[in-house]
C-alpha cells in the first residue's frame, strides 16, 4: 500500500512522460487547449483503446464524460467562433448547442435566434460602414508590404486629413455660412462702422490697372493682390452682427468661440486617441524587461508579402537584436567606466550641447532676419522683378526648411561622438529635431510680433504700428498661408526632383559612389515632424486665415498620394524598424506638443495684442476676447451669476482641491496594485519551486519503485507514441486509476 | 471559377460566417483563392490541398513560419501539412483583424512549439530566433550570442523558473505585447 508502488517508471528516465504530471492543474488546460490538433475521429479511436488497456472503463468514461461536460459550458458561455479548434468540432459543438437549445423555452429559444440574427445583422452593418473608410485599399497594400511601422505613419496622415476636415466643417458652418446665406434667408449684415480715426485706415491691395498674368501667380502663392480681400482672410470678416428674421447672429463671439472650440477639439481627440497607446506605454514602461520577449514573439509581421520586405525584416530583426545585446554589453562598459573616462565623455557631451545650443541660436537668428527683412521688402513699394519678389515674400519659409533640412543632419553626426546607448541616441536625435521644427515656426511668429508692436517714434495710438500693418492679422494669415503652400511644395519637389533622379542614379548607375549613397531611406521620424509640422501651423494660422484647415485637408490628402508613390517607387523601408505601439503614441506626443505650441500664439493674440481697428470682426473691441465678458454681461442675471460663480475664486480653490483629492486616490491605487502584482510574482515563482521539488521527490520514488518492483520490466511497452496507462500493479485500484488516468490525448505528448 | 457564391451555398456560407471571424466577402474570396489551388477534378469542400501548393500562395510565401503554419492547422491524418478549405478558413479566421488575442496566441504557441510538446524549450526558441533572422550562415546569431539572448528570453517570460515557456506564461507575455495583435495577420 505504499504510495512509491502507484508510480509508473519509464526506463529512459524521463519525468515527461510521467502520467501523474500530465495531471497538474497547469498541464491540465494547455492539454484541453492541444485537443484540437488532433482530428476527431482518431481522437475516438485512441480514447477508446485507453478505456480497453485501462480496463476501467467507468473511470474513463467519467472522465471524458466530464471533460465533455465543461467543454459544454465553455462553449454555451462564449462564441463558438472564439474557440481555438477546428472546423469540424466547431460544428460539432454548435449542433450540441442548438440539441441543447430544443429543448428550452420557445421564448429562449426565440431570444436566442433574434440575438443571433441581430448579432450577424451587425456584422453586415459593420462590413459596410468599413468600406466608407478613407484609403481602405491604400493602407491594405501598404501594410501588406511594408509592414505595421509605416502603415502607422499613413493612418496618422488620414487622422489629420479627418481632424482638418472637421475643423474646416466647424469653422465654415459658425463663420462662413451666415454671411454666405444672409442676403439668401433675408438677413441683413451691420458692418462695423469705421470711426474715421488714423486706426481705422486700410489701404486696399488690389492691383489696379492692368494685371499681368504672373501678378496673378504671386498673388496666389502669396495670399495678397486679388486674393487679401476674401473669405480667405481675417480682414474680410467685416460684419458685426447679422440680423435674421427670427434672430441676431453675433459674429465676432462665433469666431471667437470656433477658434476655442477647435483648439479644444483637437486637444480632445488627440488625448482620446493617444490614450490606448499612453496605456500601452506605461505598461511597457513599467515592464522594461519585456523588450526581448516583444522582438522574438510579436517581432515577425505575419502581414508582409512581399520578399523584398521580409528579406529586410529579417535584417532589421537581427540588427536590432544585436543591438540590444550590444547595448547590455554598453550598459556594462558603462558602468565600468572610470573616474577619468567618465569627466572626458561627459566634458565632450557638454562642449558639443553647447554647440547644438549654438547652431540653434543661429538658426534661429537667421530666421528671425530673414523675416524682418522679407517683411520690410514687402512694405516697400519699390518692385525689383517677379522673381525676386516672390524670394523676398518666401525668405522665412526658405529659411526654415532649409535649417530644418541642415540641422538633422549635423545632429545625426554629432550624436556619435556623444556615446550614448543606440536607444537613447535616436530618441536624443529626434527631440532636438522636434525643438529644432516647432521653436522655429515660434521664432517667425516672434519676430512678427515684435514687428507688428513695434512702433517707431512713439506713435502706437492703435496699440499695433498702425502704418505698416493696418490689417495684422491679415498679415499674420498670409504669413501662415505661404508657409504651408510652401511645406507643400517642398515636400512634392523634394519627392519629384531629389527622390526619383537618386533612384535611377543608384538604380541604373554602377559606380560605387552611388552603390555607397544607396536609395531613398523612408524614415518614419523625419516624414511625421514635416506633416505636424505643417499641422501646427494649420492650428495657428485658422485664427487669421479661417480657410486653412480645407486646405490643409487637400494637401494632406495630396501628401498621401505622393508619399505612397514615392514609398513604392523610390524608397526602401528604414533599416531602423520602427514599432507600431510606441509610434502611435510618439506621433500623437509630437502632435500634442504642435498643438499646446499653436496655442500659445494664438492665446496671447486674442488676448493681449489689441485688434486691429481696420478690419476684421474685432473691430469694436480693445482685444478680441473682450467679446466674450461683454456678451456674458447681456446675458440674463440668473446665467451670469452662475458664469460669474465658475469663474470666481471660491470655485476654483474648491475644484483644485477635489482635483487634488481625486488624484492621491489614483495614486494610491496605482500604489496597491503595483504591490498586489508583486505579491501575486512572488507566490508564483514560490509556486514554481514547489512544482520542481515535487517533481524530484517523484523522481526518486519512481527510481526506488522501479528497484522494487521488477515486475514492471516485464509488462510489455508500448511505443513511445502511444500512450501507456499501466495501473495494474496496485493495491488500491481506483486510487491508482484516478491519478495514473491522464486526461484524454496525451498522446501527442512524447 | 464561375459564381464562387452559388457554389459555397447560403447555409454554407452563414455557418463559416457564424463559426469563423471572417466576413462573408473575405470568405468568397477565400473560396476563390482556395479553388485556383485546387485541380480541376476535384471540387468538394473536402478536397486536400497539399502543403507545397498552399505555400504558394504570396500571402505564405515570404513567411518565416510557413510550413508551421500549415501543420497547426492541418486536420490531415498522416501529418502532411495538407489543408481542406475549412481548415484554410480556420487559419484565415485565425490571422484574421477581428480575432481575439487570446485565439491568436494560442495559435502563435503553437506555431512556435516546432517540437510539438505543448512548452517552449532552448530547442523551440533557438529555431524560432533563426527563423526570424535567417538561415544562412552571416544572418545567424553566434552561439554565444544565442545563449545570452535565450536566457534574456527565458528571465523575462519564464514566471516559474522551470526553464521553459509554457501557454500561460506566453500568454501572459502576449497579452504585454503591444504589437502582437496588430502583426498577426494575414490578410487575403
């Protein structure tokens, strides 16, 4: 009766094929999971041959009884579809599902079916919204053959071609649609009335006489001549109220109110978008040494059919997983480092930040002449030629995308002698480029400003230098306009006149020079920093040129195209892969650092600079937030006093508070579960080591039953393949049916 | 190949609907793809394509995993990899957007189990690994290189310290691997 004598020996030694072990509760379900490797009917087959060589049959019987039963449950509780088998037991169960079904209720049955009919009903639906889908088939293809990396860079095109459109739709049907339907609807539009005073003074731009068809051309790159004077800009928004029939449209707090409400919007829909991979993120964060696990398990795009790409997948795979051992080696060295090592590398570092500080500040100097000057040559009247002209209007644009061409480069080269980890030094790269982009749209919006405030000989009557900028934000909207119609046409030549001409040089020219520059690298980075950069100036431009967002929908949608002929045609991949998960929430960071920098200007331009006495809504307004407390005071005193109340002190302070309050709760669950999780570690690894002991102690007692027992060595084997069930040298029969009885197929286990 | 509707029958065709996760047109046009494969002869849905004729198709052809794939899904009785349609559906359905992560990791598992002994051993992960960096001799990993990177492997994912990786833990790791759902896919 000893419990030694249960225990079956294998003569090879090996624990695997123990059956006690195929009992664990953990080998268990992985076993209920294998099932379905194993096809019906053969399944049959060696079940009942186990039952024969058992000769318990009622053990086995019950057994597989019960199995059958909790598969039953399985299945009635969720989707057949979701179990991982195949076809046929599929079937299988869902014809036992509807046996089961006969003989419910007819009401259930009747709730059942609905739900089913209601359930396919919604698929379909779904199937047809997904074709509505902008660029359904495009992205398709792209991922299909470059994989998840670069498909991420195209969906986030199509969110700022959606995002613009919504913005345009906004802003068109608060600002635009009154004054287009006014005279239609039977409106009648109040024009704010010019006082007559030195301010109100706006000279018109219109060439008069004769145009030549190039003035044309210019007026259309430029956004003045014919094109100052329409929807288009700031200053045609001349109405103060429109009289309805049946109401009075207040424009100028409609503007105002469009303006917050697409900042807010995009804020919005950028922080719901980011906050799936924000999540994704701080698990990832938190669980750093995962990083080798993600490559080897999640590294291979099941999506990539093309040879070409998965050849470089598998390159890229081994680049970065040498990489990353390297960099363990690095983080050695790193520690190794000496005293002495140490203050040289961090002495270089310094030197080489101070230079990147200096190459900025001249960049940043440059545009900042650059725009001075190209504003001054407009003011004055004297025309050299139309070239030159059309130079002197685009110098801060061509400046900018020159240094945001020039400081990339150099960055990538300095990185080298930085000796950061490889890791560290992309991401180092990219944020100086990231500040390098955005702080330079903020210097040109800079040196407006100090343009537009700055009055010589103290005659700022109008708070603006009324003289040379009668109409600022106009200005400000043509400065806005050019800049994108320029990032525009950079990026088709670039494409059209760099991109091409070097892929047939590389393609049709054998010399090494050329083998050695190799083709176009399509790097995710630098292509998403050119389209938020362009997105950051749609948001600081809409203010002054309300048309902006339609056309930076058509540019963006253009961009798709382009960069999809140009990614086919002239690119390869990056050798750098780029994951799917951190470029999501990369590229929405970067777009939210855009949009709090869009912010910025435009806050301080509603709510500092005063508005121009010359044009535009605000005409009657010191700032043009001044709209809105003179709006709040109409308002019936029952709704000011609550506006009144929100804005007050009293609710604030208390807000903060809860805020606050809210907040060290979060904090505190965050500090829970981070502890439960620890705990719950522990006991599992405790419950590995329980799991080894236990199998050594079974070791041993089969070794010692199998020097006691020779009886065994004369039962005849069974092949390795198929299963052996011996239970017949036991006192304790069912006892020893039960544990030796392992569930069904364990025969695929060898 | 004629009206690849009439020919699957409505029933048919709602029941995959119903058991699988495709749609009813990736399903048409699996059907589609599926008979090209097939001879001419031969047009009952139980019909066995051969595992060289199925990895001919694009969609398989570059992938690292291709015959793995084939033999996990394969119901074939002498273990060839072949596949009727409706295992071809089940792989599809399997690969496909809307599947869950936990039917896709399953399979991912045993995809990856090459000795099919239901963990993941050294053996399992050093095929693996080379799979994904290549056969040939310059795209391998050195053995000393492979060591370090199974043990990295094996620290991160092996919760119970048994020296393998067992479904629940790959699960586990799976379910923290934010790229997983989105690169398992195969899409007609």
């Amino acid at each position: 009766m000893e419990v030694d004598t249960v225990f079956f020996t294998d003569h090879s030694g090996r624990v695997n094929s123990n059956p006690l072990l195929d009992q664990l509760p953990s080998y268990q379900s992985l076993l209920y999971r294998r099932k379905s490797s194993t096809a019906g009917p053969k399944r049959k087959g060696s079940s009942k041959a186990r039952r024969s060589s058992s000769g318990s049959g009622k053990w086995a019987v019950n057994t597989v009884n019960r199995n059958e039963e909790k598969q039953k449950t399985l299945t009635l509780q969720r989707p057949i579809r979701e179990l991982a088998k195949s076809m046929a037991e599929k079937r299988r169960n869902k014809t036992q599902c509807l046996e089961n079904d006969q003989g419910l209720s007819s009401w259930r049955q009747w709730k059942q079916n609905t739900g089913r009919h209601l359930r396919r009903l919604r698929d379909d639906a779904q199937e047809w919204l997904s074709y509505l889908q902008l660029w359904r088939g495009d992205i398709h293809l792209i991922e299909g053959m470059f994989g998840t990396g670069i498909l991420s860079y195209f969906s986030f095109l199509r969110f700022l071609v959606m995002l613009n459109l919504i913005i345009f739709v906004l802003v068109f049907s608060f600002v635009m649609l009154p004054i287009i339907i006014a005279p239609h609807a039977g409106g009648n539009i109040t024009y704010n009335q010019n006082d007559g005073s030195n301010c109100s003074v706006y000279p018109s731009s219109a060439r008069r006489g004769l145009v030549n068809f190039h003035e044309h051309i210019t007026d259309l790159l430029s956004g003045g001549g014919f094109l100052e004077q329409t929807y288009l800009f700031y200053g045609y928004y001349k109405a103060d109220k429109i009289h309805f029939p049946w109401t009075t449209y207040n424009l100028p707090l409609a503007y105002l109110l469009a303006t917050v409400a697409y900042l807010f919007l995009s804020l919005v829909w950028i922080v719901k978008r980011s906050a799936t991979g924000f999540k994704r993120n701080l698990i990832q964060d938190e669980d750093r040494f995962q990083s080798f696990c993600n490559k080897i398990f999640a590294g291979w795009d099941f999506c990539i059919t093309n040879e070409n790409a998965a050849r470089l997948k598998r390159s890229s795979l081994l680049y970065e997983l040498k990489t990353d051992l390297e960099e363990e080696r690095i983080k050695q060295k790193i520690a190794d480092r000496t005293r002495k090592q140490k203050c040289r590398i961090y002495l270089i570092r310094f030197i080489l930040n101070l230079f990147v500080i200096g190459v900025l500040a001249a960049c940043f100097y440059s545009i900042y002449i650059a725009t001075i000057f190209s504003q001054e040559a407009q003011m004055s009247t004297v025309k050299v030629n139309f070239i030159v002209d059309l130079i002197f209007e685009y110098l801060p644009s061509i400046v900018i995308t020159m240094a945001n061409f020039i400081t990339p480069l150099l960055f990538s080269f300095i990185i080298n002698f930085e000796d950061y980890s490889p890791a560290f030094e992309i991401r180092f790269t990219l944020m100086r480029c990231v500040f390098m982009r955005l702080t330079s749209i903020g210097v040109l919006l800079f040196s407006l400003w100090s343009q537009i405030t700055n009055c010589e000989k103290g005659s700022c009557v109008c708070g603006y230098n009324d003289k040379l900028y009668s109409c600022w934000e106009t200005r400000v909207g043509q400065e806005m306009y050019k800049l994108t119609i320029f990032d525009f046409i950079i990026i088709i030549a670039v494409t059209i006149f760099v991109e091409f001409p070097r892929k047939l040089i590389v393609n049709y020219c054998d010399c090494g020079l050329a083998k050695w520059w190799g083709q176009q690298e399509f790097s995710i980075p630098q292509n998403v920093l050119e389209i938020v950069y362009g997105q950051t100036i749609c948001w600081i431009g809409t203010f002054y040129c309300p048309v902006l967002p339609a056309i930076c929908t058509i540019k963006y949608f253009f961009i798709f195209y382009v960069k999809k002929v140009s990614l086919i045609k002239n690119c390869r991949p990056s050798t750098r892969p780029f994951r799917a998960s951190s470029s999501n929430f990369f590229f929405l960071g970067v777009l939210l650092i855009g949009l709090l920098l869009a912010c910025v200007p435009v806050t301080v331009s509603v709510a500092q600079i005063n508005s121009s006495r010359a044009c535009g809504p605000f005409v009657n307004y010191t700032t043009s937030w001044e709209v809105l407390p003179s709006t709040v005071s109409k308002l019936p005193q029952g709704i000011k006093g609550l506006l009144f109340a929100l804005a007050s002190e009293a609710f604030a302070v208390s807000f903060f508070v809860i805020t606050c309050l809210a907040m060290f709760y979060v904090i505190a669950l965050a500090g829970a579960h981070k502890r439960v999780i620890n705990q719950l570690r522990e006991q599992l690894v405790m419950e590995g080591r329980d799991k080894r002991f236990l199998i050594q102690k079974l070791c041993q007692a089969q070794k010692i039953s199998a020097i006691r027992s020779p009886v065994s060595k004369s039962q005849p084997r069974t092949s390795r393949s198929s299963p052996s069930y011996h239970t017949s040298f036991s006192n304790n029969f069912d006892e020893a049916v039960f544990l030796a009885h392992s569930p069904p197929d364990s025969s695929t286990h060898v | 190949m004629g009206t690849t509707a009439s020919q699957l029958g409505k029933d048919l065709l709602s029941e995959y609907q119903e058991l699988t996760f495709l749609t009813k047109q990736e399903i048409l046009l699996a059907h589609k793809r599926f008979t090209e494969l097939l001879n001419k002869d031969e047009k009952d849905h139980t019909a066995r394509v051969s595992m060289n004729t199925i990895l001919t198709l694009p969609e398989l052809k570059s992938n690292p995993f291709k015959e793995r794939i084939c033999h996990v899904f394969s119901t074939s009785e002498n273990k060839d990899g072949g596949l009727t349609f409706e295992d071809f559906l089940d792989l599809l359905s399997a690969f496909s957007d809307s599947a869950t992560l936990e039917i896709k990791s399953h399979y991912a598992f045993r995809i990856f189990d090459f000795d099919d002994d239901g963990t993941l051993d050294y053996g399992d992960l050093e095929k693996l690994v080379n799979c994904l960096t290549g056969e040939t001799q310059d795209t391998r990993l050195t053995s000393e290189e492979m060591r370090q990177l199974i043990s990295n492997i094996l620290e991160e994912s092996d919760i119970d310290k048994d020296g393998t990786v067992n479904l629940s833990e790959f699960q586990h790791v799976i379910s923290r691997s934010p790229d997983f759902v989105s690169s398992f896919k195969i899409v007609l």
